[in-house]
C-alpha cells in the first residue's frame, strides 16, 4: 500500500514532499493553492518544476490534490455556481501543469434545493469542465461523505449517479474516506461488516472505480452524518476496520491517506503511518 497524509504546502509547493518524508510517507496529498481562496496565482514555470524534481527525488506517488471547501458544484445559486465551476476548473488545469493524476472533490451540498436537483446540478457542471477538456486527462475523485447538513456524496448511490450521467465517464472515480463512510451508515468496523460494504460498494458503482483512500478515523459513531475525523484506532472503527483495508489485494498500489489532526512536528502522522503498516500481515 502507499501510505501518505495532507501535507502543507505552506512556504511553496515542493516544501510538501520534505514534510512527507519527515513524516514517512509513499505519497502525499495537498492543496494545490490556499484553500481559502477563490483562485491561486498561476503557477510558473520554475515553481512546476521544483515541485517536478522534488516528486523526482523522493520517488513520492501516485499525487492527489484535494480542492478547494469553498467549491459547490451542487449549488442551486447561479452566481455561486459559476464561481464553483471556474475555481474547479483551475483546479483541474493546476493538476494538470504539475503533473498530479488525482484531483479529490466532495459532490457538493445542495443547501435546500434537495438531493435530485443537486446531483443533476453537480453533473451539468463537471460535463461542462469535461466537454471543453479542462484538465486534460486529470481524474475526478468523488469523496464519499458524512453526509452532514445538505452534502451530497453520503450514499453509493449518489456517486453512481455522477458517474452514470458524465459525458467523459473515464474522468470520474471515487476516494473512499473511511470516517466519511462510517458516518454515513456504512459498517467497516469488523470483517464481516468490511466485507458487506465493500461488496454493496461494489454491487452499486463498482471497486475498479476506486483510486484512493483517506484513511481517518471517527469520532462518531455509525450513521451520526456527523464529520469528526481522528487518529487511526482512536475513534468508533477502531484497529479492526483498519487492517481489513491495508491487507485487502484489491487496492494494492492506491495512495492511502492520513487527513488526522497533527502539529507541526508531523508526530501524530508518524505515529498513525507506524500503526497502519504494523497492521499488514
């Protein structure tokens, strides 16, 4: 499996890979701009390729970038909604220049308008990002979700139907995050429970479509919609959910990602990495 964490990229870009290693990650997530705004400043050339030699170096992948929280492509306001979809497509685009294959989303909260008119919402605006090629072949990650307040993405079935309606179906998958999951109603805190889930994941979207994981555990329990996120066998899964994961065949080679909280010494990433591998058989 390749282990990594949410790396801050504060300082630059490339600064995220000497932290992953601090840490003693495979790979890394990141933001590929402050969070926080709307849009980044364009990205030059000689900031794309210290981050190029930086992945070089550290032989750090496969990359995944996770956008913006200010995005709502589910947005039932037209102004919001045309900011979602600009801001997301430079997302894509920033993906693309630094050479990252895996760009994570939430589908968006649809704040009242309700579930069907959000999810069609979210695929008339990822259609219009993919019909004009924005990205090039940058994959969407759908997270699952807790499914808190208004937020889409909290059942297979929302995920399935994005899918199902891109004009570019190749351009989508899923990044499975397991607190999300539980949350949301979905057990995978003993084998047998891991095993019905995954089979229903299967049943309803299909395991090829899974690129990554977050790897988080919850400080809520089973079907609270509630998002907590904690250390690796601190929350409600517990260690048992977690080595079912990292010893399951069919998702060797996926970037498995921490997004637990941490302090600047990364001790809490190092611990949590150390627990996940102590975990695989």
């Amino acid at each position: 499996m390749k282990f990594g964490a949410h790396m801050s990229i504060s300082g630059g870009l490339h600064k995220a890979f000497a932290l992953g290693e601090q840490a003693g990650c495979d790979t890394i997530q990141i933001f590929s701009k402050n969070q926080q705004q709307w849009r980044g400043k364009p990205l030059g050339d000689a900031e794309i390729a210290q981050f190029k030699a930086e992945q070089q170096r550290t032989g750090f992948g496969p990359l995944v970038v996770h956008d913006s929280y200010l995005i709502n492509l589910a947005s039932p306001k037209d102004d919001l909604w045309e900011k979602s979809i600009a801001a997301f497509g430079d997302e894509l685009e920033r993906c693309a220049a630094l050479g990252i294959p895996y760009l994570v989303t939430h589908p968006g909260a649809h704040t009242g308008a309700g579930e069907a008119a959000g999810l069609a919402r979210e695929i008339t605006a990822l259609n219009r990002l993919l019909d004009a090629g924005v990205g090039g072949d940058v994959v969407i990650l759908l997270e699952t979700t807790a499914g808190q307040g208004t937020c889409l993405g909290y059942r297979f079935e929302h995920l399935a139907e994005l899918i199902a309606g891109a004009t570019h179906p190749e351009r989508l998958a899923v990044c499975v995050d397991t607190c999300h999951m539980l949350a949301a109603g979905y057990d995978i805190r003993t084998p047998e429970a891991y095993t019905a889930t995954f089979a229903e994941f299967d049943r309803v979207i299909g395991l090829g479509k899974i690129k990554a994981f977050h790897l988080n555990d919850s400080q809520k329990d089973l079907g609270s919609r509630v998002d907590r996120h904690t250390h690796i066998g601190a929350g409600c899964i517990g260690l048992e959910g977690f080595r079912a994961i990292v010893n399951d065949p069919r998702f060797q080679g996926l970037p498995m990602l921490l997004e637990t909280p941490k302090g600047d010494d990364l001790a809490e990433d190092i611990a949590n990495l150390a627990r996940l591998r102590s975990l695989i058989a």
